[in-house]
C-alpha cells in the first residue's frame, strides 16, 4: 500500500464515484464530499512532511488558514480565484521553509512543541489582527468563482483540484525526491554520507506539505462562503494530524481514507450527537493500539489473507 | 601515482582523552590501506575526523590536496568521497535496486531535473549491473530489509560505489559477515578497486581479511601509528604484536 | 508602581508554582516511560470536575480532594498506564504522543458532555494582608505554601527513600535496573500515579483562579509544556524553575503588556528556549534529543 504507482487508480476512481454520487444527492452530502475532498488536500500535504519524510507538524492548520485567509481578502479586490489560490499556496510555502528551520536543529517531540507554539502565535495573529482579518467576527459573503458558483459545480471544482494534487504528488513520490524523503524519515545520516543534501529536502518536506495547505484553505474559503480564525486553531491542526494517523502514516492512499472517516463520522454518529468526537478520539485511540499503520494497514493486512500466495505483508519497524 | 588522501598530525580530544594523538599518513591512488588495532584504540574517531562527522581538534586532512578539514559529510560525499558504516544501513523499506539508485541520484543533473526527470533518474541500467557484480541480481526488487545479513552487507558496500567514488572509507566491511561468503566479499571489493581505479581504506578487526584484501596496512594504537607498510611487514611486527598481546 | 509590581509578582509565582507542579509530572512521565503527555493540562481539569462533583453532593473540599485523588490515581495513572501507554508505547513514543491528543480530545468532550460549557467557580481562599500599600492575598500564599511542601515532599521522597532511588534508577537506565533487583514495570506504574497526585493538587490550587471549565486544559498544558522545556525536558528540578519563570513572565506580560497576546508569551518562550538552548536552563546539553 506503500507504492504510489499501484494505487493512483484507486484514488481516481474514488474521487470520480464521489462526484458522481455527490451530483445525485441533496445540498448537504454535496457539501460533505467538498469538505472531504478540502480536507484531503491538506492532510496529503501533511502526509507528505509527516508520513514520507518523518517531520511532524503541529502548523498544519495554520497553512490552511493562511490560504483560506488570502483567499477571503483577495477576492473583493478583484482578485480572480485562480491567483488567490496560487498566491495562498506561495504563502503557505515560503512560511513552510521557515517553519522547516527548526527542524533542522530538533526532532521529534522538540519539533511537535515548536510548531504547536507556531501553530498557536498564528491563531493569536489570526483573531487580534482585526484591521486585516476582521478578528473574531470573521469574513462572510466570501464569492465562489464563476461558473463554480453551485454547490455541485463548486463540488467538482474541489474534486478536480484533488485529483490534480494527487496525481501531483504521485509523481513527486515516485521521482528521486520521493526516496530522498524516505531516506530522510529513515536514516537521515546515511542519507547526507549518500549525498542526499538532508537541509534542503527537510525545509522542501515542510514547505510543500504546508503549500498543500494553502491551497486546501483556499478552497475551504469560499465552501462555507465564510471563515473566522477558531476554525484554524490547534484543533484543526490535532485533526489534521489524526487524519493522517488513522489512514495510515506514510502511505499514498491514506489522507483519504483518514478524512473521510473524519468528516463522515460526525454523520454517522449523528444519534450519538455530541458525543461524536468523545467516540472519535476512542476510535483513533483503539487503531493505535491495535494497528499503528491505520485504515489502510488493516486492509493491507486483510488483502494479504485473501491472497496467501503473496510475499507477507512487512511490518513497518 | 598521486596522493588521494592525506592525514597531517591529526589530534582529537575527548575531555582529557586522546582518542587521536598526531596521526599523519598517505594513501596513493588505486591503493587499498587497512587500518588495524585493537579496540579503543583511535581508529573509529580517526574514521570520524576524516569524514567529518567530528572535526579534528588540530591538524589536517587533504583530499588530491585539497584541505577538507571538518567539512560536512555531505560536502565530502560531492567531492567524491563514499563510505560505509559499522553497523548496517540500508534502508529496508526500499528494495535493493531502489537503494542503489537512492545512492546514486544524489549525483545527477540538478534537483529541478530529478524532480521531473525518470523516476529512476536513469540508473536503473547502472543499478543492475551493480547488482550483478556483487550477485545480488536475484533480490533486486525484494525490500533490503528482507535479505540476508550477509546479502544486506554486500548491498551496504555496492551503494559506497554507486556514485563513481574517488576514496571509499569502508569501515569493517566484513563484521558479521559469513565466513563462506567471505573470500566472494574480498574479490567483489578487488574487483571494484581493479576496475574504477579508486582508493580504498578499510577500517577492519579480521586480520586474514585485511591482510589478504589490502595493499597496505596500517596499525593504530593509543590514537598513533605504530607500524605503516606491507601487510606481512605489519603482521609480523612486534610493536603491533605487543600492542594487541599488550591489552 | 512598587505595590503593584509585588502583587504581579507575587501572584506570577503562584501561578508558576501550579505550572512547576503540572511541569513536574510532565517530566517525570515522559523521563520515566518516555511519554510526552499532550493530554496533561486535561489531566488537570479531570480532578477539579470530580470535585466539584464531590463537593455537590455535600462533601467537603478536603474530602472531595481525597475522593479526586483517588479516582485520579486509578483512572489517570494505573488504567492511563494499562489501557494506552503499555499497548502503544512499543509502536513509538510519538505514536503514544499522538494517542495523547486523541486522549485529550476524549476527555475534552467528556467533561463538556458531563460538565457543558460554562465556566464552574470553584471554592478557594479570601481575603489577604496589607502591608502599607502592598496587599497579599491568602490565596497566593497557600498556594506558594503548598506547591513548596508538595515539591520538597517529592524531593524527599525521591532522593531519601528507597523506592524514590528505584524510581530514579528505573528511569534513567531501566536495564541496569533491572540487573539491580529493581521491579521496574512497578516503579513506572508509581511514576503515573504520582502524576496523577500532581495534577489532583494542581486542580485544587489553579481552579478558584481560573474556575472549572472543559476546555481549560489547552491553555494549562501548553504552560506546562512550556515550563518543562524552559526548565530542561526530563528535569524535574528544571520543570520547578520553568514553572515559576514562565508564571512571573507571563504574569507581567499580561499586566504590563497588550492582552489579547498574553498567551503568545508561554509560546515564545517555549520556541527560544527549544531553538537556542534545548536542554533548558537546567538540563545538560547531551539530553536534548528525546
């Protein structure tokens, strides 16, 4: 489930089957699947830094608010969607290489802390800027792009802008930077004694996953055609996080099965009410006790048993 | 023939210790050096002055004479200087035509073409025959993780020579390994010396091993050169016997 | 000017002392088991709700601490321990570290289910003492008392009984350890519970300030991280000092400086210290990496 090659098809149809249930369906799932599709975006770019090249990030949220924010700013200037979106990934990348600089000095649990706190300056920013951000009242009114002015054409614009991040990133891991990245998760010494220049793929692990989440926030803007900054808070960074863990860290398929169980269990649950994230966080819990690797190891793991001819599945160490 | 490498009066201190204490030497082009002694002895931080995973407190290191004293290992490794470690390090998730190509991609073109360039950046061909020369051509798309010790032994030697190295520091190449896989080890790293006319140290405590791969040897003990010259020279040396019988 | 200036201080290091308790066990957990609990300023409402709930059904404070301090000890510490930190800890401490903001989710959400969203005053200490112009409210000063007897108690319970050098020698080499004699699965098993005992105290003491509320625990937690790294990451002695300089600092940033930035103090703190000097103000330089 690890190669990319393998299952590129299965994210595209996935994505085709969700428009094309999307566009028989009423208002609301039409509004999940563009939710799902957002979200996806940005938990494959945190994938990216987390799952292929082992960096975490608490921040991830905080990119996604700066492409949202960009993007809610710029359009009543005349600003057309286009280079919002484009303009918001910049932002967010070149704020992801400054945000890589850490860790170039600390790892791990260091590393968490100092995005959260990052992470936690940026929503400060965020809700006091009020000349620039409209602070807690928010931005509303926020204009979808012609023709993607319905909820089913803004579905499809979101779906397509997935598929091409995905093929993007397809592409991206199969290259040389793809093994560059997991040699850098793996052993990053032996990675520089190889030549691979560890400071520059670190800060560009950091920078792309957080230019993805600009450009999931930019499309996040105009879905609920309003934004204000506690949707950008620490929480979204922590279910960002947990999306990816629950598809499976690490492997290509996994942000979208991790945002889909985040944005449809709240719908499952829905006779649970409020206790949907109680039940979520017990689930995401459970997974790691029971299968570390996610969704996507329990089905490896599953695929195996059907086909005991196969080479077993090797445990990630 | 020139000088590759050369070490001049090397110190390192750890504290009060001195791990190295004046190591001066030479290694000629095309040469195999082994460098022996017994345990503590210097030769690990003497490996580590040289590549630069810790500066030398004082004195140089020159490679084609050029000073590269505590210059990071990556800046070496673009100079043409490849290693192995003591303990192994493949990446066991990749499979062993991937880890051959990950040691060579670095090496190829600018980072912009990699990126959109073939997947393989063109190495797959180089990979294989790598492959090949070290018989691994059986295993080559099995994730290194899952071969032998001895199999990912030979693997973590091929990637030293992936990217056409100048000097390969090998450090003990051979621990762990197979006695029976041992003689093929030898050749295979006789060949690669033969054909790239490229320089070797070894780093290495089986003694047939060294003595039988290596041009010439040279023993450390107390963080200085006891004996420099022809392995039987060394072997029969008694300041080098003494130094092992001694501790 | 001096009068306020005093007061600041005063009430800083009161709070710093809570933040030096929650740090405290932060760092014994995460020196002890290698769990870095980002659930930890959670830990800290979970008690104060069960007092509040003690306390409504007619128990007295005293009472209702002791019935918090052991339903802390059990489900904070043992069933913390047995159900999530020995399952997932062998899968990768950041692992666990993830499993603990899925915790804190869980009980977030648990408490508002149980609790709902307000803000619960809590009973403390009135009153105080003026001196001239200078006013010291009983409040802060029970609490620097106590936060000073439970952290000299864990010192000395630590350095001068037998099973605090267990402990000690569990967790900085717990092979060594085992070769000792020492039951070291027993002594890490004590470590969660004096965590749970920590944040039981620090819920008595920080709740009359900033009353019981389901959420709280983000703003307590990223203090107390911050206090432990600024003090040295696997410090306990560190996590003290940390404590109380980030409760003075913040507590004049907030007086003196604008508000609604006050807790961007803990943060930069918290990015200067790990960037600049990673082993804290106490730590060695060799302990950085966890």
């Amino acid at each position: 489930m690890n190669q990319p090659h393998r299952v590129l098809p299965l994210a595209l149809v996935l994505l085709l089957v969700a428009g094309l249930a999307g566009s028989v369906l009423k208002p609301y799932p039409i509004y999940l699947i563009s939710l799902w599709a957002v979200y996806t975006i940005s938990a494959i770019g945190l994938n990216l830094t987390l799952g292929f090249a082992g960096q975490i990030s608490l921040a991830q949220a905080s990119f996604v608010g700066f492409g949202a924010y960009a993007t809610a700013l710029l359009l009543p200037h005349g600003v057309p969607f286009g280079f919002t979106l484009v303009i918001g990934a910049a932002i967010s990348f070149i704020l992801g290489v400054l945000l890589g600089f850490p860790a170039l000095r600390v790892q791990g649990h260091y590393l968490a802390f100092v995005t959260l706190a990052l992470a936690t300056i940026a929503f400060l920013v965020f809700r006091n800027e009020s000349w620039l951000t409209h602070g807690t009242a928010g931005i509303d009114k926020i204009a979808r792009p012609i023709p993607f002015t319905s909820d089913v054409a803004y579905m499809w614009l979101c779906l397509a802008a997935l598929a091409v991040v995905t093929l993007g990133v397809w592409w991206l891991l199969r290259s040389p930077w793809g093994r560059a990245f997991l040699a850098l998760r793996e052993n990053p010494v032996r990675a520089a004694s190889l030549g691979v220049d560890v400071r520059t793929y670190t800060l560009l692990a950091f920078a792309i996953g957080a230019g993805l989440g600009g450009v999931s926030g930019a499309l996040f803007a105009p879905l609920g055609q309003y934004i204000e900054p506690s949707e950008f808070a620490l929480p979204l960074s922590f279910s960002l996080l947990l999306m990816v863990v629950v598809g499976g860290s690490g492997s290509f398929l996994g942000p979208f099965l991790g945002a889909m169980v985040s944005v449809a269990l709240p719908e499952v649950l829905r006779s649970f009410q409020d206790y949907y994230l109680l039940i979520y966080g017990v689930i995401v819990i459970l997974l790691l006790v029971f299968s570390p690797d996610g969704i996507v190891g329990i089905i490896a793991r599953g695929v195996a048993r059907l086909r005991p001819t196969d080479a077993p599945v090797e445990p990630k160490p | 023939m020139s000088v590759v490498l050369e070490a001049r009066d090397l110190h390192r201190h750890f504290g009060g210790v001195k791990a190295v204490n004046g190591v001066s030497f030479a290694v000629e082009e095309g040469e195999i050096l082994g460098v022996i002694g017994p345990n503590g002895s210097g030769k690990s931080t003497l490996f580590n002055c040289l590549l630069g995973q810790i500066p030398p407190s004082t004195g140089q290191v020159l490679l084609d004479g050029k000073d590269v004293t505590g210059m990071k290992p990556i800046e070496l490794n673009r100079r043409g200087v490849s290693r192995t470690f003591q303990l192994l390090q493949v990446f066991p998730q990749l499979s062993s035509r991937e880890n051959l190509i990950l040691a060579g991609q670095e090496h190829i073109g600018s980072r912009m073409k990699r990126l959109f360039g073939r997947p393989d950046a063109g190495l797959s061909a180089a990979a294989d025959r790598m492959l090949e020369q070290f018989k691994l051509s059986h295993v080559a798309a099995l994730p290194a993780g899952g071969l032998s010790y001895g199999q990912q032994k030979l693997l973590d030697a091929a990637m030293a020579f992936m990217a056409g190295p100048r000097l390969v520091l090998l450090d003990e190449p051979a621990g762990g390994v197979n006695l029976s896989l041992l003689g093929s080890f030898r050749e295979r790293l006789r060949a690669m010396n033969a054909q790239g006319g490229s320089t070797f140290v070894v780093i290495e405590h089986n003694m047939d091993f060294v003595m039988s791969l290596c041009t010439r040897v040279m023993c450390i003990a107390e963080g200085k050169v006891i004996a420099n010259g022809k392995p039987d020279d060394v072997r029969n040396d008694p300041t080098v016997i003494e130094a092992y019988l001694g501790h | 000017m001096m009068s306020l200036f005093v007061q600041v201080l005063i009430s800083g290091l009161a709070i710093g002392a809570i933040y030096a308790l929650i740090a405290t066990g932060f760092s014994l957990l995460s020196q002890g088991s290698q769990t870095v609990n980002f659930a930890q300023g959670d830990f800290v409402v979970v008690p104060a709700f069960v007092m509040l709930a003690a306390n409504s059904y007619g128990l007295p404070i005293w009472a209702s601490f002791i019935v918090a301090l052991v339903v802390a000890a059990l489900v904070l510490g043992v069933l913390f321990k047995r159900l999530m930190v020995d399952p997932i800890l062998p899968h990768g401490a950041m692992q666990l570290s993830i499993a603990t903001m899925a915790l804190s989710i869980v009980l977030q959400n648990g408490m508002l289910n149980a609790g709902g969203a307000q803000a619960f005053p809590f009973p403390g200490i009135n009153g105080g003492l003026h001196f001239g112009n200078i006013f010291i409210d009983w409040q802060s000063v029970s609490i620097l008392l106590a936060a000073v007897v439970a952290v000299t108690a864990l010192n000395l319970f630590m350095g001068r009984t037998r099973i605090g050098r267990a402990i000690q020698a569990s967790a900085q080499g717990p092979q060594v350890a085992r070769l000792l004699g020492i039951n070291v699965a027993r002594m890490v098993l004590i470590t969660f519970v004096l965590n749970a005992a920590l944040v039981t105290l620090a819920a008595l003491l920080v709740s009359p300030i900033y009353l019981v509320k389901f959420d709280n625990g983000i703003g307590i937690g990223l203090a107390a991280f911050s206090a432990a790294i600024i003090g040295g990451f696997n410090q306990v002695r560190g996590a003290v000092v940390g404590g109380l300089l980030l409760g003075v600092v913040q507590n004049f940033a907030a007086t003196f400086g604008p508000t609604q930035y006050r807790d961007a103090v803990p943060m930069l703190l918290l990015i200067i210290f790990i960037l600049f000097r990673p082993q804290g103000l106490l730590g060695r330089a060799e302990e950085r990496r966890v």
